[in-house]
C-alpha cells in the first residue's frame, strides 16, 4: 500500500489522484478512471493483510458480495483486482461530507433529522443483512452525504471480511471503540443486532453532539459498553422527544435479546416515532395550561357592582328650534346632561364601596384562567362567582381528557350575574386495534384499516423485496392500540425500482452473469471477438457501466474469442528479401539470426516457428540465413630451428646490410644473411635459412 503514490495507475485503468483517507486496514484514494472518465474511490489493502493468503481470499470474496449490495443508501462497488502486490476495490466517489463532520460543525442536530438519518443508514443495513453481510463498524465517518442529501453507508466489503478472517490480535478488536456493541467488545457473536446498536450510538451522537461512552484508551471504553448504562440524551439536550429517547435507549441496551434484533424492527419504531411527532394522529392537539405561568388574579367572592342610575323621566323632547335661536345653546345642553350622568355613577360607585346594596343583579367577567383546569376546578369558580354551569364533551388526547379545553363564552368576558357558562371538557379517546396489513396489497390494505375506524396516509416507495402495489410497512404497527379515527400511515411498494448498471468489462462471462442477476436485470445478447484476452473474458456491454436503467432490462455483452489464428509460409530456402516480404504481407514481424551453411549466403536455411504451424496473428517469425560455407583454416607453421647465437666482441654499428646470393658467402663487418645453401661469414652473427 505504501508504494501507491499519485499519479500511479492501479489495474491499468485507474489513475490516482490524492489520499482520501486512511484506516487501520486501507488506505482510500481519490482516483480517475480513464475508461469512464469518472471519479472513483480506490480502497487499497494495507501490507500487512495482503500478505495473509486467507483474508485475501475472504477479502476477494466479501468484495463482490458488497458489489451485489445495490441500494440507493450503500455506497456502490464497481471493481476489485489486484495491483503491486496488494488488492483493491474501486468503489463510488462522493465528495462528502461524512456524518462525522456534520455533527461537529453544528454540535446538535434536530429530532425530525435524527429520525430520517436513521431511517436511510437502517435501510441500507436491512439490504445487507438480508444478503447475510454485517457491517460491523457503523459509526459517522461511514455515512457519506450524497450531492441530493442521500447518505450512503460505505466500508461494507472489507468490514465482512473482518468479521471472517483470522485478523483480531490479542488485546485489540476490529472496529471503533466509541461504537462497538458490548458482544464486539467481548469477542462475542456479532449479529444484526450489533449492527443495531450502533446505529443507537450514531443517533446518541446526533442528538447530543456527544458519544454515550467515551475515555482516553479504548481498552477503557470497550469496559464502559460492556459494564455502563448509558445517560439519557435529554440530560445534555432537553428538547429530546421523550419517545426517542426511548428508542435511542432501547437500542443501546446491553443484551441483544432486548434490544432492536433486526435493522426493520428499529426503523418501525422510528417510523411510528415520527408519525407521533408529526401529529398524525388526526387530533387537534390543545396546549395545557402552564406549570408556572403567569395567571389571572380572580375576581372577590363580592364583585364590585355598579350602582344603577337613580331612575328619572326622559327629559321631553326638546321643540324645534327656532330659526333666530344661537346655535352654541344646541351644543350646551348635552354636555351638561353628560357630566351629570358621570357623577351619578360616581356616587353610585362610592356607594357600593361602603357596603350598600339595592338588591339588584350585577355583572361578572369569566375567569380568564379556566382552560387547562379539570372541569371540577372550573365549576367549583365559576359557581363561586354566582355564575351556572353546563359542561360539553369534545374529543381529545388523554393528556387532555378530564380537563376544560374551551369556555363559552370566552375567558374574559362581563356576563350578568346567574348566566349559564358551557365548560367544554376533553373526552379521552375511544381505541382500536390496529390491523396488520404488511404484504397486503393496497387496496386490502386500506379497507381493512378504514373499515376499523382508521384514516389511511399512503406513501410509496422503492422496494427491493416486496412486490410492487403491496404494503412494505405501516405505522402504527398491527395490533398496536390507537385512537379510533387517527390516522395509519402505509408504505406501498413501487418495485424494485431503477438500478445501476454494474461494470463487467473484463469480468469472466461467469461472473458477469452472476453480477447482472444480482443487480436485478437480465443477460442479453451475447457475441464474441478475436482477441489477445482470455477467452470468455467481457469486451464490451450495453447499456454502459454506472447507466441507471429499469429492474428486468437487459444487458448486452461482447466476449473474448480467444486470439485468431493463422498459418506460417514456409520461406526456407528463400531469399532473406523473398522471405520477409512474405511474411510481413501476412501479417508477421521478422526477426534473422545467421549462421554457417552449406547454402549461398543470404539463403534462409530455417524458421521459428515452423512452416505451417498455427500461430497468433502479428507474431513474430525468427528466421536463420545463412552465412555462406566455412573456410578451411590454414595450417600453422611448424617452428624454424635457430642456430645458437656466437657472441662476437660488441663493435661499431655497420654501414649496410650485405646480404648474400644463394650459394654463395656474404662478407661484410656487419650482419651477413645469406639464403640457399650458402653461408655467412664475417664479423658479426651469422644466420643460414633456407632448406634444411
């Protein structure tokens, strides 16, 4: 893994760009696939497993079953091989962010996007489970958001193949601490169920911006899965919605018997989380009264009253008025006659205030602090304010049955003293058992619920395993109890929906079989080749790689032939020119090497391969010319006899060398020679050569 550099390409095909990150077991790269011409993510498995030939082999196997695992919420794999020693897997490119990073930038996230965060990493979980793959390290950093919101759940192949092989060392676990399931941390079984819980640490995490167990050492913190319940999430964010924390708790218990068991039996309690939130229960909800609030002080038990105006005739009408009179006199009067009527009601007041009474009836105003109180509280004040009470019934939710959920007239309100005051007063909600209608087509569905006194929301959505037009989930669960008249929620199934089509160029026909049933479509069209690949090997397919296209369609496929071939000319015999033109016009390369021969040189005397044998087009023939006949080698001279040499006293060099004829002496003070017969004398060193 270490000799990946960028810039390197992996399988001939896939040219890296820069790290993207780095684990314990891999390391993942940003890569360009130069066929597609798109971003790829490159998984490269460290060394140290790659020289393992058991988690190999389990890592290859577990590879093309994440490849199989097609779902809009994994992230997608696209190849595997092997490169420089180790092995890979090409998978999806997504930008990110990853769930980790979110939770860090805003600290908290909401209830409403907890729920939908774990409904999209749940549904990935159950299309793996059912393929009997266990993720075994669910945390934030394998969640990947998608460019359209989607999260994917990444690092399923090489998680499997953990859980397979022979990888755990002595004192250590695979998987992250912070998110292992109690059984990890002891070594124990892993089932769906482990998977579960920590999708209850990623949801614990959302809500409070903080894991459940968390120290310096992860030895520590395994100890704390295994031994330590977990604080409530409303103890460090109190917005938490009582009924999610029940689940988030429920999920995060240490026993897996007690906890979700399975990756759909935690999204319906989601689901029917949600649908609470969400109010579709059908009822208008009523807020109760405060806690502490700020109330209306009530009225005294003896209502100041005000006093009647002292009884006196109409004043008679005034006559018309005469033309000559002044109009300020018009204006006058009446505001006379005002002021007086505020001094009448003055003293009446005053009156009242020292203690008299004239035994008349007076006016109230209701209470403004009625609503919310139980319909005993309400009467009991209402009465007291010499007020008569009737009280109505209106449907309500338990919280609010028993209790005044409107007054009519309205709080606030002056009312004569003895008006009748209608208390309406929350009736708790009859119930009904709610029908299980999974698996039921829609419209069974649907009379079924509306014929137990339900209200239907139908929602649709893709489905892998269940049939098209036929109920996925519902919330409510069947035969949970429920208000009659609230509404249950259904998921009707739209099929299988549309899929990605896998890569198989280079794939073996059978594999790429295998992988076309797996991603729900069917083998088409198959034609084959020549080609210097293996035979049976994929060239071409259509639709191409990563084409969305419907569940059932077909797909194309051009495979290797093996390589075509052809027969070689006998050229032996021929001319070097004759015989490479021969060859190069069907299609060889040539190569010569030559030798001696009997032949004219420039002959070919042999070939490589043979005249006639079948062979690749393009080959390339060897050709032997021959160098014409070899020369007989001359014999060697045998060795002359020399006469010892006669040491003569050192004189003078000569003038000349005289050599003498054959036969006859040479004389001379310096060297002689003389050749034939002959022989020389003189002064200096004599040598006779010649016949013996």
């Amino acid at each position: 893994m270490d000799g990946v550099r960028p810039g390197d390409v992996i399988g001939g095909r896939y040219r890296v760009e820069d790290v993207l990150g780095t684990g314990g077991m891999a390391r993942v790269y940003r890569a360009q696939d130069l066929e597609l011409g798109r971003d790829v993510a490159v998984k490269v498995l460290s060394d140290r497993y790659a020289a393992d030939p058991t988690f190999v082999e389990r890592f290859r196997r577990e590879a093309s079953a994440a490849a199989q695992l097609n779902h809009p919420n994994i992230v997608q794999v696209f190849d595997r091989g092997e490169a420089g020693g180790t092995y890979y897997i090409v998978m999806e490119y997504l930008p990110g962010p990853d769930l980790k990073g979110i939770i860090r930038r805003r600290g908290t996230i909401s209830a409403d996007e907890t729920i939908e965060a774990g409904l999209q990493i749940l549904s990935a979980l159950a299309a793996a489970h059912r393929r009997d793959v266990i993720h075994r390290d669910v945390k934030p950093q394998n969640v990947i958001m998608a460019d359209d919101g989607t999260l994917k759940v990444t690092d399923f192949g090489i998680a499997r193949a953990g859980a397979d092989s022979e990888m755990t060392e002595a004192g250590s676990v695979i998987g992250t601490a912070q998110y292992l399931s109690p059984e990890q941390a002891r070594g124990g079984e892993v089932t769906p169920s482990s998977d579960c819980y920590a999708v209850g640490i990623v949801l614990y995490e959302m809500l409070t911006g903080r894991v459940p167990f968390d120290a310096e050492r992860p030895v520590a913190v395994a100890m704390k899965q295994i031994n330590e319940p977990p604080v409530p999430p409303s103890v460090y964010e109190p917005s938490v919605p009582a009924e999610l924390e029940a689940v988030v708790l429920k999920a995060l218990n240490k026993r897996p018997s007690e906890r979700y068991r399975t990756a759909e039996e935690f999204s319906a309690a989601l689901h029917d989380v949600r649908a609470r939130l969400d109010g579709v229960t059908g009822q208008t909800g009523v807020m109760g009264a405060p806690t502490a609030g700020t109330r209306v002080m009530e009225p005294p038990t003896s209502a100041t009253r005000v006093m009647p105006t002292p009884g006196r005739a109409a004043p008679p009408p005034r006559p018309a008025p005469v033309p000559d009179e002044e109009p300020p006199r018009r204006r006058v009067l009446p505001l006379v006659l005002a002021a007086l009527a505020v001094l009448a009601l003055l003293a009446g007041g005053l009156v009242l205030a020292l203690g008299g009474d004239d035994g008349g009836g007076g006016r109230v105003t209701i209470p403004g602090d009625l609503v919310g109180q139980t319909e005993a509280e309400a009467t009991a004040q209402l009465t007291a304010l010499g007020l008569t009470v009737r009280t109505e019934q209106a449907d309500a939710d338990a919280a609010q049955a028993g209790r005044v959920l409107e007054t009519r007239p309205a709080p606030g309100t002056e009312v004569d003293e003895g008006s009748e005051v209608v208390l309406v007063v929350g009736r708790a909600p009859t119930t009904a058992t709610v029908p299980d209608v999974v698996n039921r087509p829609r419209e069974d569905a649907e009379l079924a619920l509306t014929g137990a006194g339900f209200e239907v929301r139908v929602v649709q959505a893709f489905d892998e395993e269940v049939e098209e037009g036929r109920v996925i989930s519902q919330s409510p669960a069947g035969g949970a109890e429920a208000p009659s008249g609230s509404t249950v929620t259904i998921r009707v199934s739209r099929g299988a929906g549309p899929t990605d089509v896998p890569n198989l160029v280079g794939d073996s026909l059978s594999t790429a079989r295998a992988e076309i049933e797996a991603a729900g479509l069917e083998v088409g069209d198959l034609s084959d080749r020549s080609s210097e690949r293996p035979e049976g090997t994929v060239l071409e397919q259509s639709p191409r790689p990563g084409q969305r296209v419907e569940r059932g369609s077909r797909v194309n496929l051009v495979v290797a032939a093996g390589p075509e071939l052809v027969s070689v000319p006998n050229v032996i015999g021929s001319s070097l020119s004759k015989a490479q033109g021969s060859l190069e016009a069907a299609g060889f390369d040539v190569t010569t090497v030559t030798a001696p021969s009997n032949s004219p040189a420039g002959t070919v005397v042999d070939q490589s391969p043979a005249a006639n044998e079948q062979v690749t087009a393009g080959s390339t023939i060897t050709l032997t010319v021959s160098e014409g006949p070899a020369e007989e080698p001359e014999p060697e001279p045998e060795p002359a006899t020399t006469a010892p040499a006669q040491t003569a006293p050192a004189q003078p060099p000569p003038p000349e060398e005289t050599t003498g004829d054959a036969g006859g002496p040479g004389n001379g003070n310096g060297n002689g020679r003389g050749n034939g017969n002959g022989r020389g004398n003189g002064n200096g060193n004599a040598r006779a050569a010649g016949q013996r």
